[in-house]
C-alpha cells in the first residue's frame, strides 16, 4: 500500500511540474527565441528588408497572446460555472 502511495505523490509531482513548465517564462522566452530565430532565417532567405527588425512581428505576437490567455481564460471559467 506504501508503494501506491509513493506512485501516486511522484505522478502528482510530475503533473504539477509540467503545469508549472507550460506557464514558466522559461518555456514562454524559449518559444519565443526559437520563434524569431526560424523569423529571421526565413526573412533574410526570401530577402526581406530589415529582417531583423519585422521578424520582432510574430515573436511579440506570440508574447502577447501569452499574456492575454490568462484574463481570457478566467473570463470563460467564470462563465462555465
């Protein structure tokens, strides 16, 4: 009964982790360099002027809906209960 116990606290300490990873500014700035780096390399392949700058586009539109979602969110589970 002991190992149940054992098997159960170790799977809830990996469900909150990886609820913790999917809201961690880690997770959120790793998407979002990964976001602008893919940004550049296909702006500066297509020739695209200042591709430094317009691949900020998608990446601060990533940040923003990120940063968004959690008002959204309440609002419909407010309105579901």
């Amino acid at each position: 009964m002991n190992t149940n116990i054992d098997q159960i606290t170790k799977r809830n300490r990996k469900v909150e982790l990886d609820k913790a990873w999917e809201t961690s500014w880690v997770r959120k700035a790793s998407i979002a360099a990964i976001t602008y780096g893919f940004a550049v390399l296909f702006l500066y392949t297509i020739d695209a002027p200042n591709y430094w700058l317009a691949a900020l586009v998608p990446t601060v539109g990533y940040l923003f809906s990120t940063l968004t979602l959690k008002p959204l969110k309440a609002w419909w589970i407010k309105r579901q209960g």
